[in-house]
C-alpha cells in the first residue's frame, strides 16, 4: 500500500492521464460520429458501452505491450516511435479527419464502430501509456496504475473534449509539453532496455539526462518542421 503513496506512482499517473487526453482527444470525434444516427435515447447507451469496450481493449493491448517491452531492444524501438509520435503532436496534419467513420443506426453496430476506431487509432497511446507506466518505481503496480489513469482520463476525453480542445487552442504550450513529455518517456526508455543496461549508467542523473534530451530533441525536431512549413501552417502551433 505504501507504494501507491509514492512519488513515483502519481507521476506515473498524472502521465498517463496527460497522455489519455493528449493523444485521445480524437477518440471523443470518433465517438460522436459513430452515435450520430442513434436514437436520442439510445445515444448515452451507445458513448458507455464503446467507451467501456475500448478501455478494456486498450488494458489489455498495454498488457501485452507492457510484456513486450522487457525484450532486449523492444524499449529502444518503442522509444524512437515515441519520439516520432511526440513530433507528430508538435506538428499535426491539417487534412487529417474522420469522414471514413461510418454512423449506425443500431446500438451494437455503433458501438462495434466506437471500439475497431479506437483499436486502429490506440497503438499511439499504448507504447506512450506503457512507458510511463514503468516509471512508476515497481514493476508489481505497472497495470493498476494504467487501469486507474485510463479510468480518470477517458471521461474527461468523453464528456470535457470540448473544454480540453479550447484549452489546447488558447494554450498551445499544453501540446508542446504533451510532445515534451512523450519524448522524456522515450529517453527514460532506452535507459532500462534490457539490452542496453549493460552499456548505459542506471544511476537517476543518466535518467533525468537522457529524459531532457529526449524531451529537446522533440521540441527540436517540431520547431524544425514547423520553419520547413509554408506560412500559413505555422499559425497552428507556435
């Protein structure tokens, strides 16, 4: 019980759940637009039991990954993807959208939508939610603590998206420390791969160190993309 008071497990928390609605804010699109042809009555039912269905997907999709990860050379690769994906955040693609996302008119049917959409969308958020799980500071609480941050975080995607996404647009900064984050994660990660302990110091400087370059390298990667864009794309983030 003492672990869960802990520093470390409510860092590893607050990622997570920074990370949820970072990353997930798609999600409440998705969702919105597989209930669109619901009945009014049954709209409610279908938001619960997608949602319902995804969060058990994705717990046990982090499972697996969490499993994945203490291969030799699975954290490196998942780090670099996660560097990838913190710049992907720093620099979105404007013609992305969700048009391909079919409505039903049938309960199960949307819900059945609501769970492939966030299963094809989820791969992002499982090796992000998987390495800061491992930051946690024991290895026996990695999956209560994903199960209690995707608890706390996918309602606030679901019910306060809107507010979320008018934070995010009046404070661009939250994005760019997201994308920060992401690449502190996938530093701290190539710290603990099981094969490159052998030839990285596991003292905490090597972590911080390795956790701000990763966090530079992010923002840097962004910034240099972003003067790459023509003018007009760079009034998106800044």
């Amino acid at each position: 019980m003492e672990e869960f008071l802990t520093a470390h497990f409510w860092f590893a928390v607050g990622q997570i759940i920074m990370i949820d609605i970072l990353l997930g804010g798609d999600n409440a699109v998705v969702i919105a637009l597989a209930c669109r042809q619901l009945p009014t009555h049954q709209r409610t039912k279908g938001i619960l039991w997608g949602t319902a269905g995804a969060i058990v997907l994705r717990v046990i999709l982090i499972f697996f990954a969490l499993t994945l990860l203490a291969i030799p050379f699975l954290k490196f690769v998942g780090a670099l993807l996660l560097l990838w994906i913190g710049v992907k955040l720093l620099t979105p693609d404007e013609d992305d959208d969700h048009s391909n996302i079919q409505g039903s008119d049938k309960l199960w049917g949307a819900v059945k939508t609501v769970i492939v959409a966030d299963l094809v969308m989820s791969v992002d958020n499982v090796i992000a939610i998987a390495g800061a799980a491992q930051t946690s500071g024991n290895a026996d609480h990695q999956m209560p603590l994903v199960i209690f941050g995707l608890l706390v975080s996918i309602p606030i995607i679901v019910w306060g998206s809107q507010l979320v996404l008018k934070l995010m647009d009046r404070f661009p900064i939250i994005i760019t420390a997201g994308g920060m984050l992401l690449g502190w994660i996938a530093g701290t990660m190539i710290q603990t791969d099981p094969g490159l302990i052998n030839y990285i110091p596991q003292d905490k400087a090597w972590g911080y160190g390795l956790g701000v370059a990763g966090a530079l390298l992010v923002l840097a990667l962004g910034k240099i993309i972003l003067a790459r864009r023509p003018a007009h794309a760079e009034d998106t983030a800044s």
